[in-house]
C-alpha cells in the first residue's frame, strides 16, 4: 500500500483518539492566558509519545512545545491555538462546556487535537522512515485576546525564540462554511489587519430642557458617524478589501441630561498594510468634525494582529499532500474573510500557511465562529491529522523548499 495511504490508515484509526481529546479540551475551555489545565493535559500526551521532547512555558506560563527530531535537515512547526473564548455555550451535547461562560467556539479544540494526532503519526514515521529534520509542535496560548502590553500569544512566543531557526510554520483551522471533505486555500493576504479603536466626542452638556445653553455631543454623533460609515464606501479603493464597524455606543444618565460625552467603540479591517494606514487617517477625519461643531474629541487606535499572509510555495505543499492523502477533496481557492488570526506574526516572520478545514454538519443548520451554538462534525479530525502529518513528511523527505 502506498505511504500516503497508510499515513490516512493511521489517522483513521486513531479517530476514537482524536475526538476524545477534543471533546475533553471542550469540556474544559480556558480564556486566554489562563490556559493552565489544558496545557498541562497537551504535556501529559505528548510526554507519552516516544521521541519527542516536551517544553512548558516559553514565552507564556501556558505554552507547550514538543519537538520531534532526527539529524540535520529542515525544521517545520505546525501551530495549534488552545483558548476558549467568554461565551455560553447553548449546545446541549453530552460534551458541552462545563466552564460557565467559557466556550471553545472558534475551533481550538479541534486544532490541538489534531496536532497531537499529527504528533503521534510523525513520531511513528520518524522511527519507519529514513527522516533528517526537526518537527516542533507549537500549542500557542491566547490566540483570541490580547493583554495589558496589546499583546496575543503569538508575539510572546516569537520574542522567546519558539521558531527560531524554522524553515516553515503550518497550520490548520476550521471552517464551519464548508462540509467535511471540503478545504479552503488561499495564496497571500487571506485574513485581515485587525486594530480597534475607542473615542469619545465631548460637549459641554446641560439641561435637557435648554440644550441652546450647552454643546451636545449627541447631535455631534450623528454627522460622525455618517463619515465613519462612509469610509469604506468613498475613500477606500473599490478592489480593495477593508471593513469600519462600530460595536459601541454609550452615552448618557437620565433622560433629561444632555450628556457631556459620547463613549464609540468599534474595528477596523484591511488586507494591505496601505489600506491600514488610510483607514487610521480617515477616522481621525471623521471625528475631527466634532471640533467643527463647538466639540472635542479623543481617539485612541490600538493596532491589533496583522494580515495573514499565506505562502504560495507552502501551499503547494498542502495541496500535493491533499492530492496524495485525499484525491476527491474538494478545494475551494478564496481568502478566508475579514477575521483576525495571530498566525499573521508568524508569516510575517517566516514562510507559513494556513488552510481552512470542512467542519460542517450535513444537517444544514449554520454553526458560526464565535456563537454560542458553534459546533464541528468530528469526522475532520482524522482529515486535518493526516493532511498535516503527510505536509509535514513531504518537506522533510523532499527537495529543498523555496
């Protein structure tokens, strides 16, 4: 039998495996930077596995690397992201959250399940095959919030060194759009620039009764508002992919108090580092016309991850190891969406790529990313694993990549 397909024969047969993990990791969501048991579940595991050498705690309290390797050759990570997200969960699954307003709703149960299966497969073919190179197995903290620094897990692992010395990182997320049996791939920009902004618009306020004895920066809102909306509409190029949402607005004490501020919250996304920069400008434009109407304002722009921006030399390689492992998956070829992803360090470091994994059940019903209903069919476990498993073998038994 052919290699590729024994690599899928194992990731069948450890698919009991591979949703246990899962389904214990989504009993137990923890948020960002507190991922303290599932960090020490990843440990246990990977400890188990012969030949691979396991790390806790660089660059985060909450991060588990496992390095597998044999003689000189290419070094390839492959990252799983392992937070929860503060949601309740509606799901009434015997595996449901059992962490009240915690809940694995972006997949990162489903990602560290399927690297540690990835891990067990390597392990096994690194003492099969005749294999130069190193594998890391990066099980990053703190994907979906940032701390007090403005810092996700990401960055806190690329300053301790974790991929040093990498030729190439990988990763898989799902994808609750597409069936099982369905990936997405993407060259180049295929997730955006994400920076959050907080304002506020400042009058005077006053009596509701004599609103001509104060400024008030309710009615400055409305024309704000009306610029910030046009953004996209009238100032960014139409080929261009950007997005300007508000998500706040608070003002106000009582019904007959003109307030004295307007408190507006919201984010701002791109796929260009150019288009970043103009969105930055033309929202100070749009709240500069509070000054223009006897008002101030404040603006603060807290730039979150960059775009992800997939290599096409590393797509090549998922796309031979998807012809290799699977013939008859379907492949769409689309980026991926407005959404952030702090993978993007990663790429801007060195050569990475991300795919988007089928994860839908065939029921119809639409399980979105980060609701509470979010759910994914367990029967992509074993496609993720092998995928990722044969990537990762075809780097280090081929030609040099580049």
């Amino acid at each position: 039998m052919p290699e590729q397909h024994l690599i899928v024969e194992q990731a069948n047969s450890m698919t009991a495996k591979l949703v246990e993990w899962r389904r214990t990791f989504h009993r137990y969501p923890e948020l960002s930077f507190q991922e303290f048991g599932t960090a020490q579940y990843i440990a246990g595991i990977l400890q188990e596995i012969d030949g691979i050498e396991v790390d806790i705690g660089i660059g985060l309290d909450t991060s588990v690397v496992g390095t597998l390797t044999a003689g000189e050759g290419m070094t390839i990570a492959i990252r799983a992201d392992i937070d929860a997200l503060p949601i309740e969960e509606e799901n009434e699954t015997e595996y449901r959250s059992q962490n009240k307003g915690i809940m694995h709703a972006c997949g990162h149960d489903a990602h560290p399940a399927i690297v540690l299966g990835t891990a067990e497969i390597l392990a096994e073919q690194f003492k099969k095959m005749d294999i130069r190179g190193t594998v890391k197995f990066i099980f990053q903290p703190a994907e979906e919030c940032i701390d007090e620094r403005g810092m996700s897990g990401s960055p806190y692992l690329i300053q301790a060194g974790v991929y040093e010395g990498v030729d190439a990182a990988i990763a898989v997320h799902m994808c609750p759009w597409l069936p099982v049996g369905e990936v997405q791939v993407n060259d180049g920009c295929s997730m955006a620039n994400v920076d959050v902004f907080r304002a506020k618009i400042m009058g005077t306020g006053g009596h509701g009764a004599y609103p001509e004895l104060g400024t008030d920066p309710t009615w400055m809102l409305g024309p704000v508002l009306q610029a910030l909306h046009g953004i996209v509409s009238r100032k960014v190029p139409a080929l261009e992919a950007a997005v300007v949402s508000v998500g706040q607005i608070h003002a106000g004490t009582a019904s007959n108090i003109i307030p004295t501020e307007v408190k507006i919250e919201g984010t701002m996304r791109s796929y260009s580092s150019e288009i970043r920069e103009l969105l930055s400008a033309e929202l100070k434009r749009a709240f500069s016309i509070a000054k223009d109407l006897d008002g101030e304002y404040s603006l603060e722009i807290q730039r979150g991850e960059p775009a992800l921006v997939n290599s096409q030399a590393i797509n090549e390689k998922f796309l031979k190891a998807m012809s290799e492992t699977y013939p008859d998956l379907r492949i769409t070829k689309k980026p991926f969406g407005m959404g952030g992803e702090d993978f993007g360090y990663v790429t801007q470091k060195l050569p990475g790529s991300m795919f988007f994994l089928g994860s839908a059940f065939p029921d119809g019903n639409q399980r979105d990313l980060h609701t509470p209903i979010f759910d994914i069919d367990e029967s992509c476990l074993p496609i993720g694993t092998a995928i990722l498993a044969q990537t990762a073998l075809n780097f280090l038994t081929g030609k040099k990549f580049g």
